[in-house]
C-alpha cells in the first residue's frame, strides 16, 4: 500500500525504525555544476570531508526532450549540455584525489556492451584504489536508445542481462555467458575489481521494476531529487517491496538508501535523518560561481570532520 502522502513524516519514521545505518553520508552532485570547475569541486569536497562526488550519464542527447518520459515530467538537462564519458572523467578526478568516492548518478549501464562496461568499472576501480560507487539505471529517453540502435522497451531485460554479466566477469575465473541478448565464450576477466566481491551496485529508479530490481541485485537503490516531504512516499513503496522480497530478508545488510535534493542551500537535513536515509547527493548553491563557497558552509554546519 502507498502510504499517505499528508503524514510523510510518519513513513520516514517507521522506515527508519526498520533500518539499522550509520551516520549520514554526503556526496555532492557534479550535474548542477559547470564543467570546468568539476576536478576544483572534488578536491574540495575531498578536503570538506564530503563522502562522494557523483556523475550523471548519457551517450547523446535529443534534439527534442520529451519531458513526459522523465519520471517527474521534468528533464533537467538541455540537448546541448555537455556529455562526458563517466568512466574517462571519474578517472581523472582519481588522479586528483586520493579518499573521496566516484559515484555514478547513474550510469546507462544496458546502452553497453557489458564486456566494455565491466572493463570500464574494473579500470577506474584499480586506479582509483577501491573508490567506486555504482549507480546503474535503465534510462528514460527512448530517442537515445534508438540513436544506440537498442529498443527502449527492452531495456529492463537488458539491463538485468548485462548485470549478470558483470557480476560473473568480477567474480569468476572464467566466464560463459549463454542469455538472451548475449552468447559469450569461455573467457577469463583480470585483473578483477579492488572491491569485492565487486564496486557496490545502486540500481536508480522509482518505477516498481526499478525497486525490485534493485531489492534484488543491488546493494543499495538510489531516488531521484526530491525534497523530505516528497521522499517520504517513495520510500514507503520501497519499504513495501522489501517486506515482500525473500532476497532482501537475506541480505548481510540493509540497502543502502541514496537521494538527491534539490540544488540549494535549503536542505533540512534533520528531516532527512529522520526518514532513516544512509546518503544525500547535494548541490549546496544556486549558480556554479558559488559551489565553493556553498559547499564550505554546508561542511560548515553538517560534516563531521
């Protein structure tokens, strides 16, 4: 059942009464700053104490972005935005930090091959020294599918292959891989991630599949931007999915529960540790010119150093 959305406060509560976590954990989000000031914005949070710097993804843009596919009916990108290889750049800012995490936020991983992909994690997790946070979703522009030559419709389908798949390559010595979208050979997969069994794996997404998928497969599930009060909701739809999942009563360790706010000093952070989440992805200023200076004053007042 949905829980009422007039008492979200009461959600929070009993979902954080279920959980068992530790202190609330703060990355900052990369996509509601500019480019060029992305390698100064980790190393200060590296220095700030912020637990994770986090990249979104996508291969290209449509000309025309249809808002009705986005979950909220917001995209907030613009066809021109510039789009970077996640795995290319979050190594560069690991050649330029030393503790910080390398999130993705979150990465298309269907859209490859999952050969290239899983090389791809495998790389920046050696040379980042176990730095990887794996933020993986299905995606939501089906132009951007086409344009991959993929259909959109499948991609769930695809998605949990592809995941298969990684998982196996970390893990096994040899690997082959008889499936729907993909035949693969005998094959062996070195050197294997530093983090194992592999990088921690955050399925995003609020769709029902998504939290099944990720209850299933991940070790956490990550929301989309939102504030408390709308966060509430989401989470009692997860909290539900997770009473009724055999995997999730036997896990190690409860899912590890990520949102992202809106961009903006105003986060009320206690209400946010009264919902019981384990990470926020933040964006503590209003134009890129101030992210410096917002990321100090909110390390200021919430990090403990």
């Amino acid at each position: 059942m949905v829980p009422d959305q007039a008492h979200p406060e009461s959600t929070g509560s009993q979902l954080a009464r279920n959980r068992s976590h530790g202190a609330l954990k703060f990355g900052i989000s990369l996509l509601r700053v500019h480019p060029r000031l992305w390698r100064t914005v980790a190393q200060e949070a590296e220095e700030l104490g912020f637990e994770s710097v986090w990249m979104s993804d996508h291969l290209v843009l449509p000309v025309r972005l249809d808002d009705s596919e986005h979950a909220h009916k917001k995209i907030l990108i613009e066809p021109s935005t510039p789009v970077f290889d996640v795995w290319v750049y979050l190594a560069a800012l690991a050649a330029s930090t030393t503790t910080i995490r390398l999130g993705t936020y979150v990465y298309q991983l269907a859209l490859r091959h999952p050969l290239v992909a899983a090389r791809a994690i495998t790389t920046l997790d050696v040379v980042s020294d176990g730095r990887v946070e794996l933020g993986i979703g299905a995606g939501y522009l089906s132009q951007e599918w086409l344009a991959a030559g993929l259909d959109f419709r499948q991609r769930g389908r695809l998605l949990d292959e592809s995941l298969e798949v990684c998982r196996r390559l970390w893990t096994e010595p040899v690997v082959e891989h008889d499936g729907t979208q993909y035949r693969i050979p005998p094959v062996s997969f070195e050197p294997k991630p530093v983090q194992k069994p592999h990088p921690p794996i955050h399925v995003g997404g609020e769709s029902a599949a998504a939290m099944r998928r990720a209850v299933a497969q991940g070790d956490g599930w990550i929301g989309m931007h939102h504030s408390p009060d709308t966060a509430a909701p989401v989470l009692g739809r997860l909290a539900d999915i997770q009473a009724e999942s055999r995997a999730d009563a036997q896990r190690d360790r409860p899912l590890e529960i990520t949102f992202a706010t809106h961009r903006g000093t105003d986060v009320d952070i206690d209400a946010w540790r009264r919902l019981g989440v384990d990470r926020l992805i933040v964006a503590p200023w209003t134009r890129s010119a101030e992210a410096i200076d917002g990321m100090r004053a909110f390390a200021g007042t919430h990090l403990r150093r």
